[in-house]
C-alpha cells in the first residue's frame, strides 16, 4: 500500500512559479513510476508530466518548456516545478504511482490556481 500527499498548491499571478510536492509514505518508491494530471472545474482529468523509474521524462505538449518533474527517492518525493504559470494551468493537480504489478495510487490533489 503506497499513500500519496501532495503540496505546495496556491494563489498566484500569472507568470509565476510554484513547487508541488507528492510525497510518498508505505513503500520503497524509487521504483514507482510517479505521474502529475490535473482537472479543471467542468473538465476531465488530463496528463502534466511523468517520471519513470528509470528516469525517463514524459510532459503534456501544453506545459513543455515550462514545467519539470525531478524526484528525490531518498525523500520519497516527487516534485512539479512550475514556471511561467497561466491562467489556463489553474486546476486540482494530481500525483499517481504506480510499479509493475501494483495497483494505481492517487493522491487526494491540490489546488493550483492562477489569476490574470
């Protein structure tokens, strides 16, 4: 059983930054493959960005460029580094994990909301 807390959501303006954090408690993480979606009032889930366990980096072409995600497996953390923030990022963001085998872990999200 692996549980998921993210932090570090808020207000800002536009072009600002933010850091979440999904931290993971229960399990070894380093061998999850660890994931960031977000959901906007009235839209469905999307995929931000991805993080293997290998290393390997995936991102949603709408936040390439701006957002990276980097893991500390020595914290057992994940994290979002958000920069040039725009309204249209305001959302719920997600983090999930998962390994081989495993059921899919979800976070419980935080608010991430960007004024104009």
């Amino acid at each position: 059983q692996v549980q998921l807390v993210e932090s570090g959501g808020g207000l800002v303006q536009a072009g600002e930054s933010l850091r979440l954090s999904c931290v993971a408690s229960g399990r070894t993480f380093s061998s999850y493959t660890v994931g960031w979606f977000r959901q906007a009032p009235g839209k469905e889930r999307e995929f931000v960005a991805r993080i293997r366990w290998s290393g390997n980096l995936d991102y949603a072409d709408s936040v390439k460029g701006r957002f990276t995600i980097s893991r500390d497996n020595a914290k057992n953390t994940v994290y979002l580094q958000m920069n040039s923030l725009k309204p249209e990022d305001t959302a719920v963001y997600y983090c999930n994990a998962k390994e081989t085998f495993s059921p899919l872990y979800w976070g419980q999200g935080t608010q991430v909301t960007v004024s104009s």
